[in-house]
C-alpha cells in the first residue's frame, strides 16, 4: 500500500460516513500513518507490513492504541471513532423460504 491508496481509502471512508474531517497520510520509515480530525475525534492509524503479516494501529487521542490485523477491524473501530451514529451493518446469507 502506498500513502496514496491509504488516503483514497480513509477519504472513501469518511465521504461514506458523511464525516467531515482533515486527513493527512505520511510515511514513517515502512509504515504509513494517517492522522484524522473531525469533530467527533482525532485518530491516528498506522499500516505496516511485519514478518507475520499486516498489522493496522488505530488510536484515538488519550486513547490505547490498538492492533488489527485486518482492514476489516480498523474500519470497525474507525466508524465507532468517527461516526458511531452510524452503527454496525452486516449482511446475512440464509436459503429463501420460497424454495
């Protein structure tokens, strides 16, 4: 990933939150960082590549910071962070009843 798919992503994000916020990406040494303000909260979150995989950190400010090892799981605490109006979706495969 580089600092331009990484602000893409964050930027989709927040447009599809409806969260107005300043973002900023910049690269510390192999990692990325990305440092978002809204007025809901101020959130940093790293991605960096380790031996054992992909890690995502998130951390809200006087908060812990926090590893995920997917996307998926940053994205979940960024939504709670940034937009927790919004709430959780999740979509649910079952056979019809019709068959």
């Amino acid at each position: 990933m580089n600092p331009a798919e990484l602000e893409a992503l964050l930027a989709g994000l927040l447009r599809l939150w409806q969260v107005e916020a300043e973002l900023a990406v910049s690269r510390n040494g192999e990692a990325l960082t990305a440092r978002i303000e809204s007025e809901a909260a101020a959130v940093t979150v790293e991605h960096s590549v380790q031996p054992f995989g992909t890690v995502w950190h998130v951390q809200e400010d006087s908060r812990r910071r926090l590893a995920h090892p997917s996307a998926i799981g940053m994205i979940r605490h960024l939504r709670q962070a940034l937009a927790p109006e919004r709430g959780a979706a999740r979509v649910v495969f079952a056979k019809g009843a019709s068959e």
